[in-house]
C-alpha cells in the first residue's frame, strides 16, 4: 500500500494523467523495490529516490512520447522497466520492454503478471541486433534511458524504426561533438534529429536532455551489423 499520495496527487496534475494512474505507477515502483532486495534492478533503493530518478525522470519524456506517432512501441535496455512501465501506464499504449539481461527481464514479467498488465506490456529478452531481425521496421517509436551513446543507439534503432518512426533518448549530458558526431551519421543511418530539450529534475541540479531522432529515408549501409558491433566499433 502506498504511504503517501501526496507526491502521486501532485505529479499527476502536472503531468495531465489520472491519479489511479500514477498511483498505479508508484506501485509498479515499489514492486521493483522490493524485487530488488534479491536481485540487481536498480541501484535506486527507497521510494523517495525513486520518485525522481525513476518516475520523474520517465515520466519527462511525456512531451515527446505524446507527439510520437501510433503503433508499436518498444522501450530498448529497460533494465528495470523505466522508462518504458512508466509512458505504458500513463498513456495507456501498449509496451515491448527489451533487455539483453534474461534474469531481469523475467522478473519484470512477473511485476507485470502481478500488477495484472501482462495484456498492456510484453517482454524481450535479448539482444537489440537480434530484434532488428526478428521485427525489422516494426517500431513507431523507441525510448532509450542512459542505455548508450547516440551514435551506436541511432545505429541499433534505424532498423527497428518504420518510416517516420521516432527514437527518444533520454540523456544527462551530451558533448557537443557527439551531437555533431550524429549530425555527420544522419545520411548513413537515415537518422535525423527532430528534438532537442534540455531541463534539470525537481532537485534543481540533476540535469537532462531529451533529444527525439526520426527515420528518413533508408540507411545507406546494412542493418544491423554483427551483435556488439554499433558499441564496440562505432560508426
């Protein structure tokens, strides 16, 4: 039972959703709590933390998440389900959560059993390479949470990604470089940037950036490469 709704009653009036909603999403928050006393979710271990730098920090990407377009959606190394459990539950779109981790992604098939959202969200576990080949040009959009850098997360996403299909990155900080980096990688990957909005937490210091890539086009290169390659040689 959750302590207080003090916290869930404010978040969802700024964020425009139901406070069934967000309780619903603290809940979930609390489940990976305590499935995380015995195995490795989340560095994250009390709800205060949480609220933040899991929910808070998910749920900032709602103004992308929202303009995205419809169709399948998949959250890529969603280690313990964020942000992709957090959009699922607040817009009500149904959810793929990838992980190359079999472990955590079992126990996050059994949250979602639990909480009763086995029809709302799904897992895969494995890796990203072997999903682009599995579901190639399946997704509308992606999310990826502190997962890797942008060239190697635009190199794993343009495969899955239909025409038009958007990928949501969720940073800290990015150097100028490797924005310039993918800016030159565009016309390969048929990636361009869309999106690009940067904003601290609720503590005032923890920075973020959101920036939304969008497929154009068809890459000029095949797609995916061997597993491993986009991370250990990237373009």
């Amino acid at each position: 039972m959750i302590e207080d709704t003090t916290w869930a009653e404010k978040t969802a009036q700024a964020l425009g959703i139901s406070v069934d909603r967000m309780n619903l999403i603290e809940s979930y928050l609390l489940h990976v709590i305590e499935a995380n006393k015995t195995t490795n979710l989340t560095r994250i271990e009390t709800l205060e933390s949480g609220r933040m730098l899991h929910l808070e920090d998910s749920l900032s990407g709602l103004k992308e998440f929202n303009k995205a377009p419809e169709g399948l959606y998949g959250d890529l190394g969603t280690g313990g389900g964020f942000p992709g459990v957090p959009l699922s539950i607040a817009t009500g779109r149904t959810v793929l959560l990838v992980d190359s981790v079999k472990k955590k992604v079992s126990i996050l098939e059994d949250i979602v059993r639990e909480m009763g959202l086995s029809k709302q969200m799904s897992t895969y576990g494995g890796r990203i390479e072997d999903l682009a080949t599995e579901k190639k040009a399946s997704f509308s959009v992606l999310t990826a949470r502190a997962l890797s850098s942008l060239s190697s997360l635009l190199e794993l996403s343009s495969p899955l990604l239909v025409q038009g299909g958007q990928l949501i990155c969720y940073k800290a900080n990015v150097e100028d470089e490797e924005i310039d980096h993918v800016e030159e990688l565009k016309g390969l990957l048929a990636m361009r940037l869309v999106s690009d909005r940067s904003f601290t937490l609720s503590d005032g210091v923890t920075p973020r950036r959101i920036l939304v890539f969008e497929k154009k086009g068809y890459p000029s290169i095949k797609l995916p490469r061997r597993v491993g390659m986009a991370q250990k040689r990237p373009l």
